[in-house]
C-alpha cells in the first residue's frame, strides 16, 4: 500500500547501486536507485500510524453481489482514506462497492468523488518533461509503451556529458545524464600508441589490447598477435618459440619454451621428459625426470649449495630414488587372468576378484577365481574316426593321442570346415570361402597375420586352422609349439604321434592364455591333456592357498586360547560374592572367569578346525571319476588285465587328493581340545579350592544359627544354612560336569591326533606325523598334570561314581609318562630325517618345510625338559607316615562319634573290596549299605554284618590307636 517519500531533488539519488566506469570527475559519487527500495507494498492494517506523500491503493474486490469483505469496516476505510499527504489513487471497482448492503460509507466516498469528476475507466499520467502531453494507462502494457522512463513516449532531446544525444525516451529523472550509459563508440585516443579506443563511450579506455602482428624478441624471435601495451616492453614479453636445452642434472634435451630456459635450468624439477629408468618391479618409471631427480636430491648437499640445483654436478640415473610406480600390474595370475592391479612391486598379486574361467561343453563355474570349483567329472567329449573316444572325464589330462587331419564336416554355408579333426566346428565366419573378410590368423612361428580368405584349401590341410573360444585363429602347428604339445605326448620319426608322456607338477605356474588377447584358453579338445593338467593343478593349488587361509585363522584363535589359559591359572582371583544377596553361581572369581574365556576360545579354534578338517579337495570328484573310468575298462578288458588300476591312474596325472591340510586340522583340533581339557580342570580344582573355603565357613554359620535361637532370629540362620547348601551343590554338579568334559575331550582330541597321523603316515608326510606325535604329548602330559590336580584337591569325593581310585589314576599317570617319552624320542629320531611330505601343488600353495622343521624341533624339546617334573609330581603323591599321622589326628578331633565316644582304634576303618579305606561312626558297626567314593564299589552292611568283599582296615586301626585313642 503506497510509495516512499519521493521529496526532494532529482539528483539526490538513494545510494544502492554504485555507477561504474563514469569518465567525468564529477560524477564519481552518483548512485542509481532500486526501484524495490523506493516503493512499499503494505496491507492497510500494517499501515495504520504511517503516512506518505502519494498513496496507490489496491481494492482488490470485482463482484457483482456486492460482497466486500473486510472493505465494510469503517475503521479500515478511515485507515485507507487518510494516509496520504499529497495524493492518493485507488484501484477498484466502484459498482461493487456501492452495491454492497453491509456499508454505506463507500457511496458516500464514490458520491464525493464523482461529484469531483475523479472517477475513470484509465490512469492518467503527465510527463514533468512534456505536461502537456497527458497519457491514459488502462493495462500494464501500456507503461512500457507511454512511460517506460517515467516520462512520455517522446526520445529525449537532451545532451550527454560526453557529448552524443541521450538514447533514453523522455525521462524526469538524471537531467544531466550523470547515470545515463552511452553506447557509441568512444572517441578517444589511447597513449603513448596513439590507436583510437576499441571500446563503447560508457567504458574504461584501460590499456590498449590491438595485437601487433610481429614484434621482434632480444632473444631474436618474432612474437605475433601481441598487445599493443606490452609491446612497448619487448624484453617483459616471455618468448613462446620452443627450443631445445640440454639439462646438466639428468642429461635430458627437453623442448621448452625459449622464454623458460633459464628457468629450466635453475629447476630440475621443470625437466618434462620421462625418466624411464628400471624399477626393482621390472618396470620403466613413467613419471617426470624433474619428478624423481627432485626427491632424489631434496635434502642433499646439491639441493643446497649456494649455486642451487644448476651448479651441482649431474646425478647418475642409477642414483634416483625413484618415485612409487604408476603402472598397472600386469603379471598373469594362476588363474589366467592379468592381475591389473596397481603396481605392488616384488609383493604377491592380491586374488583374482573375475569371475572363473573354468569351462568346458558339460557347464560353467559360476563362482569367482578364488572360490574353489572342482574340475569336470562327466565323460569327456573329445572324439574323432581317427583316434576314437576319449574314455577320461572331460577335466583329467587326456591319454587319447591328438589327430592330426583336417576336419571333414561341412560348416552351415556349406563349404569344408577349417578346423581340426575333433574340434567343435566354428561358425560361418571363419569359412576361408566366403568368411568374414575381417577376420585373421595369427601364426607365432612366422609373427605375421594373415587373413582367412587368403589361405587356400591345400595350405589349411596340411595345416588346420584352430578357433579360440575368445575368437581368435591360430595355425594347429603355432598352438601346438605355444602349448609345448610335444611335452604331453611321444612322437615317432615322422612326428606322428605315439604315446602320452608323463606329466610332472612343474613349479607354480598361470594357466595359458590367448597369445593374443591373454584371455584364458578353454573347451579346445586337442590340447586338452596339457591344459587340464595345468588346471588340476591349479585347483589344488587355489585349495590350499584356501586351507592356509582358513588354518592361519584357527592357529591365532587357539594361540588366543592358550594365552589366555596361561595368563588366567597364573593370575590370583578374588571371590566375587556380593554380600546379603543370594548368588546363582557363588564360586565365579577372576580367574574361573578368565578361564571360561579361554574355553571359549579354544572351542572357537576347534570349531575353526573341523571346518577345515570337513573341506574335501576340488580334485577328489575327478581323480574318483578317473579311477572309476579305469576300473571300467579294465572290467571290458580293454586295459591289460594283469595292470591295477593305481599304476594306470599314476600314468594318466590326476594326481591323488593332498589330504595334508585334514591332517594339519586334525592335529589344531587336538591341541585346542588339549587347552580346553586344561582350562577346564583348572577351573575344577578352582571350585574345589573355593568349595573348601565354604565348608570352612559352615561351623561358623551353624554358630550363628545356634546364637540366632537363642534371640529368636532363626530366619536369619536359615538363609545362611539354605544359600551354604545351594552353593555346594552347584560346586559339586560343576566339578562332575568339568571332568567329565574334560574326559571327552582328551578322548576326542586322543582320536584326531591318532587318525591324523595314520593319515600322514599313508602320505609319506613324516614331518606332519611329527607334528601329530607333538600334539599327542601335549594332551598326555595334560593328562598328568589334570589326574594329579584331581588327586591332589581330594575332588574324588565330589566327583562320585565319575572317580578314580589314587592307585589307578598313578598307574595311568605313569604309563601316560612313560608312553609320552617314547613318543617324543621317537618323534626327534623321526625328525632328522623327516620330510614336508607335500605335493607340488601344497609347496607352490606356500608350504615353509624348514621353518616348520626347526619349529617342532623346539618343541620338543620343551616337552622333553617337562618329563622330569612330571615324574616327581606322580611319585609324590604318596602319604608319608607322619602326614597319616597328622590326618587322623585331625579326623578323631572333627568327628564326634570317635573323640567323644573315647575311640578304641577298633571297629571303624574298613576296606572295600578293592582296598579303598572308609569309616563307619557311632558304634562302628554296619547298618547300612553305600558307595566308595573312590571306585563306587558296596561298602558298609546291615544288622552288623559288613558287605561281602569288605574288611576291617588294620593299619588304620592300629593307627588311630597309636593317636591316643582308648578303650570304652
């Protein structure tokens, strides 16, 4: 609603908008105006309290019922009506607002100014300029034609400061044209050249920019197309003619431009050629000369003297410290296919991220190069009326011989087919008659392409054509020399054809690829005893580079476990037993926690054992499918029949399935089994230690329930008593459950350690029988220590009819010692000699025999040292006299029915049938039936007589009676 204040003189513009390139001194601090910032729109309510020179109000109401809104209320008509201070507008239509019932205050305003004859269809408008000329705008069309300046439609006749007329129409504002932009062409004439200026007259003249066309250098050059400005400085005009310099740090000749010379040769850094020295990767380094001659110098004396990097001597190019290489790695991978990694130096590729390129006319692996695919096991295709059927699976080496002849099909255009005898037939664009025109074929032995339809038919039957499944021809006798066919099969002196040769694993090797495009060769019958060779190998190959994987995972898992086993029985645990509140598992300390911990571990590793114990090798389909093959013919007796069947398969390379890697995780799994057992019974002699500190404590809580009776707290006592109870039997299920895990487990781990070294032992690998012999005198030494902690904490008693007697668990003990020695001598005898036992593909896979050597080695002798304590701790285990002594004491004062009933020495130690000592208290007599808890054997009787099998225990008798016992 309404403009701003317009008073004032023209001149005194709003400052907005600074006005750019004036040439007139005067008129440097002239603004323009912002029309958005000379006018304000407002509702009415926002303007109640202001005012303005000129008023234009918007009614905004057009109807025909006379419905005029909020325009009723006579407050806001007020408000609209007495704003303005010079003049006032309003915009809207007059018969809807006389027409409306709800206010009659607008009749009264339209009657006034009609009677004013202020009322129209048009608003009219004077130029200040022309005010004779008055100009009825009825659109907003019509501002831009009647008063696009703010005047009338007349040009202005006006004068600018630079002398040309105004291009403006008629306008009341800037009548001396201050703001006003001329857009003739200046007049002026620039300095010191004299050339007029290029420029509009409204511009900056600036600096002269008219090219000259040939200025001539100091260096003797002629520069072209120069601004006039700088030519008049010829020697500040930087020479682009390029020239040749020699740089004394590299030696390179480099072009340069003539005005960077002396640049050059003070920079080494500037030199632009490519260094092209031999990296350690086999590459030649495609980085700046000036790149690597930088880092090699940086920090040196040459890079810091006092003449800088020119006056230093030149460096060798064997000197550069080169940097890192930019190519990509282009080493074929045991799959085929080109690495096409960033170089990574002498470093091993990283795997084969591609999709598999094993393929054959049964199917496609579907997998990633890294995955393990097994090779094909259906009958093999290859077949032909010269040489017959190949009677192997279609992915072991073939022992059909290779025909020679030229195929006799007929391809679908109708003309002979170029191929080989044998081979798929190709299709029609390889047809030397009528062919694709682009199509070539490469021979090797000539190094020269030639096209299909420039062979003739003679030419193609003495020598076949041969079609790679990526479409690329080859001459029969360039793939025959590029295969090293001559390799897999015996030739007479005719070069016929007479017998497959013996194939031996080789070092690791990548499968063939296209000599061409390097695409890996697959599904050409003629080759396929070579190739499938190359690929049995390098499935065996990707299996174990996988089983290492796999076993590295598990080796740092169990050394996880035995860490932890170590770390938690050698750390000292305090009870955490909250006071006042009863706990589910009272007995969990540090170290029964930390224990636990290294369980887990342990069964994880394990775990990861059996996962690679469970993969069977990727050859195992085809050597089976082989055997089977053979087993075949020699049963339709068209093998010798007097051959067996494993000398036939040694003749035909499919080699037999490494089964080192079931071996290696077998004798993991034993040893996780053996730090599991361990960790286990540390944990039961753990609970037993606590479960004693309890039944310390228990006399002193039925002192407490005593005390409690007596002050009618009994409640109190009875809890104590119920949480004791619940305590010692969770203690006594726990100790039974541990150990008789713990019995599984060296069982278990027994079994493995067993079965893996009949397993290496059939292999011929005396080194992983080795490694098994290691593994079974770990878990037997374990198997010492564990009875002699058992034995030792008198768990027996918790353990019940899971016990063992301490005489059979010392003959155990020694014959697990004595067993154990001789394992381990024979293990080091076994050792000098020992070999890895592996195949070529386990060693190619990354098999370190020696490491692996002077590793068990140490390990033997470590166990070998343990044999000498081991020894002691079981002939310790005998109770010496005064110890005897000492115990009954202690059992004739804890026992009421011996100390208070004045104990004889007679009739209350006895024996079961298998010798082991119990007692019976009150009189001493039988009156019922139980169990030892040594053996579980009946002891005890009724109505006084004693089991069968029982007798009195004399030693202990006479024993109690030299304590200090008497007679009643």
């Amino acid at each position: 609603m309404g403009n701003e204040d317009t008073e004032g003189s023209q001149d005194n513009l709003a400052a907005n908008e600074k006005l750019p390139g004036i040439k007139l001194g005067f008129a440097a601090d002239i603004s323009r105006v912002n029309l958005n910032d000379s006018v304000r729109v407002a509702t009415v309510d926002n303007f109640q309290g202001e005012e303005s020179t000129i008023i234009i109000l918007s009614l905004v109401r057009n109807n025909k019922q006379g419905m005029i809104g909020f325009l009723k209320t006579s407050n806001r008509i007020n408000v609209m009506l007495s704003r303005a201070k010079h003049g006032m507008y309003i915009l809207g239509h007059a018969d809807t607002l006389t027409a409306s019932k709800k206010s009659t205050m607008w009749r009264q305003v339209t009657g006034l100014l009609e009677g004013d004859d202020a009322v129209g269809q048009a608003l009219p408008v004077v130029s200040a300029n022309h005010p004779e000329s008055v100009n009825l705008l009825r659109s907003a069309a019509d501002f831009d034609t009647f008063v696009r300046d703010g005047g009338c439609s007349r040009q202005c006749s006006g004068r600018m400061p630079c002398g040309h007329s105004c291009p403006r129409l008629c306008h009341p504002d800037d009548s001396r044209h201050l703001t006003v932009q001329c857009p003739k062409p200046c007049t002026h004439v620039l300095q010191p050249c004299g050339h007029p200026c290029p420029k509009l007259c409204y511009q900056d003249c600036g600096l002269c920019t008219r090219p000259i066309p040939n200025l001539l250098l100091p260096c003797s050059h002629t520069a072209h197309d120069i601004p006039c400005h700088r030519a008049l400085k010829p020697d500040l005009v930087v020479c682009t003619e390029k020239v040749s310099v020699h740089l004394p740090h590299c030696g390179h000749t480099i072009q340069v431009r003539c005005g960077d010379v002396a640049a050059v040769k003070a920079d080494a850094s500037r030199c632009t050629a490519t260094c092209g020295s031999n990296l350690e990767c086999g590459h030649t380094c495609k980085h700046r000369c000036g790149a690597c001659l930088l880092a090699t110098v940086k920090g040196s004396t040459a890079g810091t003297s006092k003449g800088g990097l020119a006056s230093a001597p030149p460096i060798p190019v064997s000197s550069y410290q080169h940097l890192a290489c930019s190519q990509v790695c282009s080493r074929d991978l045991l799959c085929g296919h080109s690495c096409g990694k960033p170089c990574h130096g002498g470093s091993t590729c990283p795997p084969c991220t591609r999709l598999c390129s094993a393929k054959c006319g049964h199917g496609q692996c579907k997998g990633l190069c890294t995955d393990l695919c097994a090779p094909c096991a259906e009958p093999c295709r290859w077949h032909c009326q010269h040489q017959g059927q190949c009677q192997l699976p279609c992915g072991a080496p073939c022992t059909r011989l290779p025909c020679n002849e030229r195929c006799t099909l007929q391809l679908s255009c109708g003309h002979r087919c170029p191929s080989v005898c044998g081979e798929p037939c190709p299709t029609r664009k390889f047809c030397i008659n009528c062919g694709d025109r682009s199509v070539t074929a490469y021979d090797i032995i000539m190094d020269e392409n030639r096209t299909l339809r420039n062979y003739d038919q003679g030419e193609v039957t003495e020598d076949p054509l041969i079609v790679l499944s990526c479409g690329h021809v080859l001459p029969m006798t360039s793939m025959d020399g590029y295969l090293e066919l001559h390799r897999a099969y015996e030739t007479d002196q005719q070069g016929n054809w007479t017998k497959p040769c013996q194939l031996e694993a080789g070092e690791q090797q990548a499968l063939k690829n296209c000599p061409i495009c390097r695409q890996p060769l697959a599904q050409i019958m003629r080759y396929g005893r070579p190739l499938n060779h190359m690929k049995v190998q390098h499935a065996d190959i990707k299996f174990f580079l996988h089983c290492n994987q796999e076993l590295a995972e598990a080796d740092k898992m169990y050394a996880a476990a035995s860490k932890a086993a170590s770390d938690s029985a050698n750390r000292a645990g305090e009870v955490r037993q909250a006071p006042g509140r009863k706990l589910a598992k009272p007995f969990m300390d540090a170290t029964v926690i930390g224990l636990q911990h290294a369980k887990r571990l342990a069964e994880q590793s394990a775990r990861a054992y059996q996962v690679v114990q469970g993969l069977r090798p990727p050859t195992l389909a085809v050597f089976q499918a082989t055997r089977c093959a053979i087993q075949s013919l020699q049963d339709q007796q068209l093998s010798a029949p007097s051959e067996p069947v494993g000398s036939v398969l040694g003749s035909l390379d499919v080699p037999k399935p490494d089964r080192g890697p079931s071996c290696k995780a077998m004798i993991g799994y034993c040893q996780a089994l053996t730090v599991w057992m361990a960790a286990s019974v540390t944990i039961l002699q753990r609970l037993v230690d606590l479960n004693k500190q309890a039944s310390a404590a228990r006399f002193s809580k039925q002192q407490l329930s005593v005390e409690a009776s007596a002050t009618d707290s009994s409640h109190v006592a009875q809890s104590c008593l119920s949480c004791f109870k619940t305590h010692c039997c969770w203690c006594f299920w726990q100790v039974k459950n541990l150990w008789s895990n713990a019995n599984w487990a060296y069982a278990d781990a027994a079994r493995h350690a067993t079965e893996a070294q009949k397993l290496a032992l059939q292999d011929q690998a005396s080194q992983t029988v080795v490694q098994g012999k290691v593994a079974v005198i770990r878990l037997q030494q374990q198997r010492v220590r564990a009875l002699n902690s058992i034995q030792a904490n008198n768990t027996t008693q918790l353990l019940g009819s899971l016990a063992i007697s301490k005489q059979a668990a010392k003959k155990e003990q020694l014959h697990l010692v004595t067993e154990a020695e001789a394992t381990c001598k024979a293990a080091q005898a076994q050792l000098r000699w020992a070999l890895p036992g592996q195949t070529a593909a386990a060693a190619a896979a990354g098999g370190a025999a020696a490491e692996a050597r002077t590793g068990l080695a140490a390990d033997l002798k470590v166990l070998s040292d343990n044999f000498a304590g081991l020894r002691k701790l079981v002939d310790n285990q005998e109770v010496s006299p005064e110890e005897m002594r000492s115990i009954m004491k202690g059992l004739m004062k804890s026992n009421a029915d011996l100390a208070g009933r004045g104990y004889t020495g007679q009739g209350h130690f006895y024996k079961c049938q298998n010798g082991h000592p119990y007692v019976i208290g009150d009189c001493g007599g039988a009156t019922q039936a139980a169990s030892c808890p040594e053996c579980g054997a009946r002891i005890g009787g009724t109505g006084h007589q004693l089991t069968s099998g029982n007798t009195p225990d004399q030693e202990l008798n006479s024993l109690a009676g030299q304590v200090g016992g008497s007679r009643y």
